[in-house]
C-alpha cells in the first residue's frame, strides 16, 4: 500500500467512522469470493458506506486521487465482476449497509429503496402491502436491489414480469466523478428524450454505483398453481410450452425445463426429497400459474395436462393443492443448484436462443460434449419461456484440476461457436464482468465495440470503475 493510499483510507475513516472502513485481512476475507467459492485478489480495503451521500464523498476523492473502485452487492454474482483485482489497487464500494425502504405507494405500485436492500425483504415488504415485487431468483435471500439492476437480472418469472429492464421506473446514481445523478422518478410513462436510467441497468458497476432504485410492483397474486410434469424429450417440452402459453395466456409465470440428472442431484443435495413421481422420466417442467381474481386455476392446469397427455407431450404430473406441496415441488429447483456446486469444478454457462430451436440446440451441443469427453455429464436446464437455458457440464471426476480447466475451457468454446449458429447469446443472465469477457469481445462488431468504448469513455474518462469488467482496460 502506498502512502497515498494509506492517507485516503484514513481521511475515508474519518468521514465514515471506523466500521466504515475495513482493513484488516479477517475482516475483507468474506468479501473475496462469490457464492460459487470463486475469488480473484485482495482489496485495498472495503468501504460500507450508510447513504448516498457517503458513497459520493467516497467515489469523488477517489476519482481525485485516481484510485480505481468496484461496487459490490451480495456476492452472488458468477462472472468475476464484483471481485478485486489481482494485480492493481482497487477499494470495494460495499452497499450492504443501505438498506432502507424509502417509500412504498400501493396505489402507483411502486417502491423507493436502497440499493443494499436484500430482494427477499423488498418482497416482504410489498408483500405487506398487498402487493408484488415479482423478480424471483434462487439467491434471493442474499442478492441485492443494486446488483439486480447492475447485472439486469432475470430469475423464474421472467416471461410473465420480464427482466430487471422492466421492473425499474427510476434510478438514482453516484457518478465516477461523485456526482449523484438523480433519476428517482415514480412515472410509470415517460417519453423525454434518451433513457439515461436504462444505460446503467446491466452495465455491471462499469458506469456509476447505483444507490436507490424506484420499483415497479404488481398485485400480490391471489391464488398460485404449481404443477410438476414428466415428459419424454425436449421437442416434447416446447410444444407443451406452446400449449401453456396459448392456453393460460399472461397468468403462465413460470416454466422450467428441468433434466432428469438435476431432480437427482437435488435429492443427493436435500435428503427430506423424494422422487416427485413414482416412475423416472428423461425431462421435466416445473411450471406455475397465478392470478388474481375469480380465475380457475386449477381446472386450467387439468385441461391442460389433459391435452398434453392426449398429444402425448406428458407422461405424468403432479399438481400441488396446498402452499406446502408447492414449496416442495420448487424445492428440486433450489436444492439442483447445491448439488451441482458439491460436485466441484464444472461449467456453467447461462446462453439463450429463439423457444423454438431449444431443442436443436440441445441436441448439437449435447452431441458435442459426448463426442469430445464422453464421461463428462451434461445438465441443461433453464427458464424455457425466454430461451434462456443453462446448458452446464460436470468433468470427469478422475481428472485432474488442470486437466478439468483445459477441458471445460475447451468445450466452452464449442458451445459458444453452436451457439453462434443460432445466433444466441453467451449471456443471457449473468452478465460479462470478467469470465466472459474475451468470448463477448470476440464477437463484438467494429462499430458496436466504438460505440460501448465511447459510452464507457463519456461516465468514466479516468477508467476508475470497475476498470477491465465487460470491457478491457
């Protein structure tokens, strides 16, 4: 550390107290690595500042001394880009500490709240209100409101409420230079000029620090159906797909494609599970449907499991007829998630394609893998109701980690070049930050990497925020 440094974080000391900066290696240790275990460098320190304001005072005399920053929220994210770097200084702006609601009006169906807030108490909080915060993501318990919208996140209901993009009316931001730009609005129209909010959201920390975002909540459903089904191929899960769509219209809020190696890892994860149904079947759909108002959900699901099984799309199904049942059956799709991350190092990757060549695209690339390594286990699973899929691989146990790196490298890249034959995206939910970030350069045209380049270059000439995240230094 050099003098320089040492003088800022005690002048950072003295504006936020002791508690507001951490320095010592027992104390910034827990904010080195991601859910996945997954770490990079050691911090400068870690800055928790308590409100906006805080945050500014912090950002402007690092952009004073150019000292590079890095926001970071509940350490959930998969691609690199809340970490510290290896090799250059650089402070983490922690927002844990901002976690006011700042205002709830059911009337607007809206919601003002620090960027810290953890999802799950925003839900809570609408949820009092008679109201519906309907992003709904596995690390809900832990993620915040801030990285949600830095990395636009998606999560289970993503074809019904659409993607963070869509559940944001305003958004307040401090600046690499720490100046606070505030986009608070609670408008649920509004059509002047450039949507400025809209350039942070998914911008992953590289253009300013969100501090508060304004919320657009929904009403709290009344009644929830959940339904579990069994079904012989994945061509088989798309057509019933169209049937769900068709047939439960806009109260389908979600529909997961679920392989029959997932329902086992969860039930090696989560013991108290049992086999869903009393026969095996090659693939699932977990699926749900809600709504407010005198609709029959649960005839809805029977028609439909009726017409499915007289097309011959599903094999079984089981409908839950309490909240409990429910819960269990949305258990396979949590716990899948912990089996997969007890078995070790593995490849994860969260690509989308068009509904409709889902089921090519799994055929290639599961071809792919069993011709290149066919003793690695592929698990393919996502949100089918917006092409998104996690087409995930585990190694060989057998190999070594060296060998397991070349390896899942190596086939990443296969899938990555199917993946352009379909013209797909590498990302579709977890952002670039830093794992991506050479296959994402690699397919950026002249013109679209001169027009990021000079949005990056117009919030941030002096390259301190989350410097080499999406974009290189």
């Amino acid at each position: 550390m050099t003098t320089d440094n040492a003088g800022i974080l005690d002048t950072l000391a003295t504006r936020l107290g002791e508690r507001g900066v951490l320095r010592a290696e027992e104390e910034v240790s827990r904010y080195l690595r991601d859910w996945a275990g997954d770490e990079l460098g050691t911090p400068l320190a870690v800055v928790r500042p308590r409100n906006t304001a805080e945050v500014a005072d912090t950002v402007k005399l690092c952009h004073e001394h150019n000292l590079r920053v890095v926001p970071q929220g509940g350490h959930t994210g998969l691609v690199g880009g809340a970490f510290p770097d290896r090799d250059q200084d650089e402070l983490i702006i922690s927002l844990e500490r901002m976690n006011r609601i700042r205002d709830l009006d059911p009337v607007n169906f809206s919601m003002t709240v620090d960027a810290g807030c953890i999802l799950e108490a925003v839900k809570q909080a609408a949820d009092a209100e008679d109201c519906d915060f309907p992003l709904s993501l596995g690390a809900q318990g832990s993620c915040q409101i801030g990285g949600n919208v830095a990395t636009n996140a998606g999560g289970l209901n993503v074809l019904r409420h659409g993607m963070m993009r869509e559940l944001v009316l305003g958004l307040e931001v401090v600046l690499p230079n720490g100046e606070i730009w505030d986009g608070l609005t609670a408008l649920h129209k509004d059509n002047r000029g450039y949507d400025i909010a809209q350039l942070f959201l998914g911008s992953e920390g590289t253009l300013g620090i969100v501090t508060g975002a304004v919320l657009k909540l929904v009403p709290k459903p009344e009644q929830t159906r959940t339904a579990m089904l069994g079904l012989p191929s994945v061509t088989s899960v798309i057509e019933l797909y169209s049937l769900a769509r068709r047939g439960c219209s806009d109260l389908l809020s979600a529909f997961e494609l679920i392989p029959r190696r997932c329902i086992e890892l969860a039930m090696e994860a989560s013991p108290q599970l049992s086999d869903p149904m009393d026969e095996a079947y090659p693939w699932y759909v977990l699926m749900e449907v809600s709504a407010t108002g005198p609709v029959d959900l649960g005839e809805m699901l029977e028609q439909l499991l009726e017409s499915g099984m007289e097309k011959a799309l599903v094999l079984d199904g089981a409908l839950a007829s309490s909240e409990a049942q429910s819960q269990h059956l949305w258990q396979f799709r949590e716990s899948m998630l912990e089996g997969q991350r007890q078995r070790g190092k593995h490849l994860r990757t969260d690509v989308s394609v068009p509904i409709s060549a889902i089921p090519a695209f799994v055929d290639r690339a599961d071809a792919m893998v069993t011709e290149v390594s066919p003793d690695s286990t592929v698990i393919a699973y996502g949100h089918v109701g917006d092409g998104n899929l996690h087409f995930n691989i585990l190694p060989p146990p057998s190999l070594s980690d060296e060998d397991k790196h070349t390896l899942l490298h190596d086939l990443e890249q296969r899938l990555f070049a199917i993946l352009d034959d379909f013209r797909g995206s590498i990302s579709a939910e977890h952002g670039i930050g830093r794992t991506k970030q050479a296959a994402y350069l690699t397919r950026l045209s002249p013109t679209e990497r001169e027009l990021l380049q000079g949005i990056k270059s117009l919030f941030d000439p002096h390259g301190i925020m989350s410097r080499g995240r999406i974009l290189p230094e």
